[in-house]
C-alpha cells in the first residue's frame, strides 16, 4: 500500500508541476503537442482538444508537457524562413523563462495549498497555551538536540516524544515545555535524569542524561540537557487562519529547504556531502507510507515538503532541469543567438547521467539502510 501511495504522490507532484509548463505555454500563445499523464509509451488518447492530446501512458511515474519547438530542433532546422509564431522558440527570452519557472511556481503554490489544508484539517503542530484546551494528541516533542550535549549522547534525537522523566527525588509528566525545562534545571546538574521516550518509529526505551551547566550562554550557571522541546498537538485552524499560517509555513519551509540543498550540492561538489541526512525514492517511499498511516493531514503535509523539494531541485542549473534550459535561455539572450543543438543535446546528456548516477547513489543509500547490520 505504501508503494501505491508513494507512486499516487509522485505522479500527483509531478503533473502539478507540468500542468504549470501547460498553462504558461497555452497563455503565452505557444502550442502545446501533449500533455500525458505517466510516460510512454502510451496507453491510451484520452481526448484531442485543439492541437493538444491529452494521452494515458504505461509507466506510471509522472507526467510530461511537449510544447512545440521546446527542443529548438524544429526551428533550427527549418531555419529562418520556416520560423513557426507558435513554437517555444519563436517567443521572446522572458516569455521563454516565465514558462520554464511556472512549473516550479505551481510546485510552490500547490505547496502551500496543501499546508494549509493541513492546517484547516487538523495535524500535528507547536501549539500556543490558548489552543492547549481543544487540542487532541498532545506531546512534549524533542524540536533540536545540541551536538555533544548530555542528551545527544545519551540517544535523544529531533522528532523524539518525551513521555516521562525522572530524577529520584522528582517526577515529571505531560506536555508541558516550560514545566519540564524547570524540572531539569530544579536538579542543578547533581542527579541523572531517567528519560521514557517513544522515538519516531514508535519504539520506547529508557535512557539516562546527566543535566550539565554552561552549555547556555545566555544562562551558563542553569543545569541543562541540551534539548529543546516543544508541546505539540492536533487542533485545526479556522480557514483565514490557516491560509495566513499557511503562507508562513511555506516560506519557511522553502527557505529551509533551499538551505539544505545548497549544503548537499556543495558537499556533492566538493566530496564531501553526508549521504545519511539524505532520502531518495525508497527511503521517501517509507516516509510517506507512515505519514498516510498518520492522517490525512500529515500525508498532505510530507507532500508539501517534497513539492518543495522538487520545485527547487528543478531550480538548479543542471542541464536535463528546468534550471539547466532557463541558463540557456539567459546564455542564449546575452550572445543573442539560439545555442548549438549539437551543443544543447551534449550538455543534456552530462546533466542527464550526473542526475541519473546521483539517483543510484542515494537509492543505494536507501536500501543499504533497510539491511540488518
């Protein structure tokens, strides 16, 4: 099931984001040849609309948008005099890239839709001492843990839910952050705290930490594990508030996520990118199985995430991605001629091996992962 889901969330991601190429492309004048759901080869024509099929294909894995003359090869070989007004490359460089980012720009905007649907739905957030009262499943959930501190090693991680924790003298329950930070500062460091944690693939275990002062600069002579923890829970937001949180959400989680991404190409780039913070088809695979088996809403959140995900990993300029063509558009608008076909196909080819052997490389990751030790 989880496979099925997995598969309806990323054919789902993907036609979003060509139906962004669709609808630049049908706006600005250009005529779009296709638009398939899956890819070839096909299935079936579900209908003909205009100079459009719109086509069922075999491999369920996406979706494409052939816009005529996106290639450049059409027009490259007619020449000038066989120039076509409605072709991709008939257009001016600005309307060109505007097609090229509105797949992303439909990543995004379906990014937030789903957040806030979340939202309006009911999952899993930080909630405020007011919404306290109505909320169901509420949590004392790990947000960050400091590297080096006594909780790090002692195996708490982010995502952890702390259901108990004792001192020998004290006990502490609930969901409260600010009780619980008291809880382990009243210990001043002398006693070791025993932690009951449930982890984030549902197992519990026990384990001990020894409160430590100075590891707050702002408070170096409070006893601290060197976690912070957040009381979490589901309670659902009206709709004008869930479309403003929403907003926020997503900008952040793009900012967040761009961050990531410019650390992991960078570490690609320069050898030494850490492949265990990384998930490829498989390891998302198992994410969003869980977040289905969650809710509704946290499957439309992981889905959020990952329509980020692609929307800025098609951002980057690797030829084979709408950032790779949106550099030949600007290369092409600054020398002001189109950029060689032979030229264009051989940078295609390298960006499309380099995606290709990164894919292999993670989904090894992955499944290399799910073997016992």
């Amino acid at each position: 099931m989880s496979i099925l889901i997995f598969i309806a969330v990323i054919v789902a991601l993907i036609v979003v984001h060509e139906f962004g190429h669709f609808v630049a492309a049908k706006l600005s004048g250009m005529r779009v040849d296709e638009f398939g759901i899956g890819f070839p080869p096909r299935a079936m024509v579900i209908t003909k609309k205009g100079e459009t099929l719109y086509t069922l294909n075999w491999l369920p894995l996406g979706g494409f948008v052939k816009i005529h003359g996106e290639d450049g090869i059409q027009e490259q070989e007619a020449g000038a005099g066989g120039r076509n007004s409605n072709a991709f490359t008939s257009k001016n460089r600005f309307v060109q890239a505007i097609v090229l980012i509105a797949g992303v720009a439909m990543n995004l905007l379906f990014a937030y839709v789903l957040i806030t649907g979340a939202l309006w739905m009911g999952t899993p957030r930080v909630l405020s001492e007011s919404e306290l009262v109505s909320a169901t499943d509420v949590q004392l959930m790990v947000a960050s843990v400091l590297p080096e501190s006594p909780a790090f090693a002692a195996g708490l991680r982010a995502g952890d839910t702390i259901l108990s924790a004792e001192d020998g003298h004290y006990a502490f329950s609930g969901a409260d952050a600010q009780g619980f930070t008291s809880f382990v500062a009243n210990g001043e460091g002398n006693t070791t705290v025993a932690l009951t944690i449930r982890h984030a693939d549902k197992t519990e275990e026990t384990i001990f930490a020894r409160p430590l002062k100075g590891l707050v600069a702002s408070d170096p002579s409070r006893a601290v594990l060197g976690v912070e923890v957040a009381t979490v829970g589901v309670t659902p937001l009206s709709l004008g508030a869930a479309i403003a949180e929403g907003a926020m959400l997503t900008w952040g989680a793009t900012i967040l996520t761009a961050q990531g991404l410019w650390h992991f190409f960078y570490g690609v780039f320069t050898l030494s990118a850490d492949l265990s913070q990384v998930a490829g088809p498989v390891g998302i695979a198992g994410v969003v199985g869980s977040a289905s088996a969650q809710g509704f809403g946290d499957l439309l959140s992981i889905m959020a995430i990952i329509s980020i995900n692609l929307a800025l990993i098609n951002l980057i300029p690797v030829p084979a991605l709408d950032g790779g063509r949106l550099l030949f558009v600007i290369i092409e608008s600054i020398i002001r001629r189109p950029i060689k076909v032979s030229v264009a196909r051989a940078m295609n080819g390298i960006g499309f091996v380099f995606l290709i052997l990164l894919m292999i490389v993670v989904t090894a990751h992955d499944i290399f992962n799910l073997l016992p030790s």
